[in-house]
C-alpha cells in the first residue's frame, strides 16, 4: 500500500511539472506581450515630408553645370526613374518641383563600391534663360565624399542631356 501510494504521489509531481513546464513555455493568455508585426501598415510619407528628409535648403554647391537644348524636367524625371541604370548608385526616389527636380541617391564611398549604403540629395536646376542645367549638392569636408558628389552630378547631368 506504501508503494502504490509513493507512486501516485510521484505521478501527480510529475504530471504537476509537465503542466508548470507547459504554462511557462506558452505563457498565460494575460501576460502574452508579443505582437506579431508582420502585416502592419508602414505609412508613406509625403513629397513635403520626403523634401524636408532630404534637407533641400542645405543643397547648395554647384557640381556641374552645362547647356541642353530642349531640356524637360518631366522627360529628365521619366529617364532617371525608368531607364537610367547605374551600377555605382541607384536613385531611391525624385520629386519635382517647376524647373527643378530634388533626387535622392545611395552611394558608396568610394564612387565605384558595391556597399550603397549611404544616402544623399541632390537637386536638377533648369534655367530657361540660358538652357542651363545645374545639379547641386551638399558641401562636403571630405575628400572621398566630395569626389563622389562630382562623379555623381556627371552621371546624372550626362543622363539627362
């Protein structure tokens, strides 16, 4: 009787660490605090949102400048987005603006690695006086980035014209 009753006992610790084991490991139902976000809804931002992202009032260094005759900001804009390839940077989104066009890139440093890891803006200036377009950019204190910002404002200036 003595051993039928130690092995109840032993069943019901048993059976009593299973259910603690199993509690612990699925949580109770009101103190479950994972959130699946999977499915939830990342806003957009809007163009004036995007504009003030990319700091448009600090775009102020001319890194090239040339005449095109014929020169469309809505035609330049379908060529960046829809033709234009780049294996040096890719451009990440545009906004136009009358005759300007605020583009925002990513880029490596140097020019020609594959790491895109950094983000700049720039902006397209046309001028219907003289058909000049300028692309302006950030000042740079650096060398690497500066030469970078050049060889940038060349692709873009050489894909628009």
């Amino acid at each position: 009787m003595e051993v039928l009753s130690i092995i109840i006992s032993v069943i019901g610790l048993i059976v009593h660490l299973i259910q603690k084991a199993d509690n612990s490991s699925y949580g109770s139902s009101s103190t479950n605090s994972y959130t699946d976000t999977t499915y939830q809804v990342i806003p957009e931002f809007t163009e004036a949102e995007k504009l003030d992202n990319m700091n448009i009032d600090s775009l102020n260094i001319c890194y090239k400048t040339a005449g095109i005759n014929n020169f469309s900001i809505e035609n330049a804009r379908r060529t960046l987005l829809n033709r234009y390839v780049q294996n040096d940077f890719y451009i990440d989104d545009i906004i136009t603006r009358q005759n300007c066009m605020y583009i925002k890139v990513m880029h490596a440093i140097p020019y020609n690695d594959g790491n895109k890891c950094y983000g700049a803006s720039f902006s397209i200036n046309f001028m219907t006086v003289n058909n000049g377009v300028s692309v302006y950019g950030t000042q740079k204190t650096n060398t690497a980035e500066e030469l970078v910002f050049k060889e940038i404002a060349n692709e873009l200036l050489k894909a628009v014209s």
